[in-house]
C-alpha cells in the first residue's frame, strides 16, 4: 500500500482544512517546496498536492506546485480546481497524475476525451463523499449520486485509479471511514486511495487490511500523530 502525504496549499502555505471548510484552516508551513522535500526524504511513495484556492475559485497556487515538482523526484499527483480539458491537459504534462472530482461528473464527453489522450493510468478520479452521496465543487454541492453507483460507471468507462474521501471525516482525527472503503475496494480493478480521518498507525492498518492502493497522510502527519516510516511498516 503507497503511503502518500497531502500538500494543501492556499495561498502559497501549506494548510489543513477541518471537512473542506476555508473557515477552518490551519496554517503548517509558508515553505511548500521544504515541507515536500521533507516528506520525500523520510520515504513516501507519492505527493498528493491540492491547490485549494483553485478548488474554490478564488486563485491559483501552480506556480508553487511547479516549483515542487522541480526539486521532486518521486510521483506527484495533483488535486483542485482541475475543471476544464485545457487545465487538465496542461497540468498533465508537469505531473505524474491528475485528480479530477467535480469534471468528471459535469462532463462525461470532456472526461472520455481525456480518457483516450492521457490513458487510465494518468488519471485519477476523485469520489468525495457524505456518508455514501457524491459532493463536488470543492464539497460544496451535493449531486444526489450515490458512490458505489458512481464507480461502477467510471470503471465501466475504463478507469481504476480513484481517491475516496468521506468528507465528515477529512481533517477530524476520527478515524477512516471503513464502511465505504471496504465497499470501493471490492470492486473489479477499482484501485482506492483512503482519505480523511487517519490519526494512527491502527487507522493506517485498518485501510490496508481492506486492500485499499494507498492512503492519504494530512492532519495526523502534520501534528506528528504518525510518521511515514511507521505508516510504512503497518
């Protein structure tokens, strides 16, 4: 199982968020490219960075994750604000991965163009949840789609690379949401990244015991609840 640390950034800091609310911010660090230099050196497997000013419309932090990815070497995938095929297409070429959330679900003819040029393996699809019902728009608006069917749809369009997130438990310290995740990774060829709510090492063995693909280190990393050795050799 990757072990993957998050890089939120907002207005060029790294930040953590309490369930996606911009009124809830903690601030960890003013130096994104040190905090991620920091977390290649102590063994993680991928980056996951998030520009959420871009996931609220209200910026953009690219010339931030650019620089990252200059002194990187190992996978980034990037998060936030990725709503249209040039953007996508355009960050495609800098990263390893593109995570697409509220796209995807907009604009399925849009979603299957990308499909064709960047291949499965490039893309991500990012189900956000509230207890089982798809949110999207930096989890701002609820779609009324259930998730399992929601996968089941994406995976019948040829994708498997997805990032579960029960939005009730982003940036809690309560715990992953089992329920759900075991559901997601019983699918065929579905490859889940857990997200939200880890705060220990039991937290981190529970996803893998589920077959999740990686999980997602924020909070619980940022406030030394877990180091990424550890999550490693869960």
């Amino acid at each position: 199982m990757k072990v993957i640390p998050a890089i939120d950034l907002m207005n060029g800091q790294v930040v953590r968020l309490y369930k996606g609310d911009p009124n809830q911010k903690t601030i960890y660090s003013d130096n994104p490219v040190e905090i991620a230099k920091k977390w290649e050196a102590n063994g993680a497997d991928m980056l996951h960075l998030v520009d959420l000013d871009a996931t609220l419309g209200i910026g953009s932090n690219l010339p931030v994750i650019k620089k990252i990815l200059e002194q990187i070497s190992i996978p980034i995938q990037v998060a936030g604000g990725l709503r249209d095929e040039s953007t996508v297409t355009d960050v495609s070429k800098i990263c390893n991965r593109v995570v697409l959330g509220t796209l995807a679900f907009k604009d399925k003819p849009v979603l299957q163009k990308l499909l064709s040029n960047l291949g499965s393996q490039k893309i991500v699809i990012s189900v956000d949840h509230i207890d089982g019902e798809i949110v999207i728009h930096g989890w701002q608006k609820q779609t009324g789609i259930k998730l399992i069917n929601a996968m089941k749809e994406f995976l019948a369009m040829g994708f498997s690379e997805f990032l579960l997130t029960n939005v009730n438990r982003d940036g809690t310290l309560q715990g992953p949401d089992l329920k759900f995740l075991s559901q997601t990774c019983q699918l065929t060829n579905a490859h889940v990244i857990a997200s939200g709510g880890i705060s220990n090492i039991k937290d981190v063995q529970d996803v893998k015991q589920e077959n999740a693909f990686g999980v997602i280190l924020g909070k619980a990393l940022y406030e030394n609840k877990i180091s990424i050795q550890e999550a490693k050799l869960a």
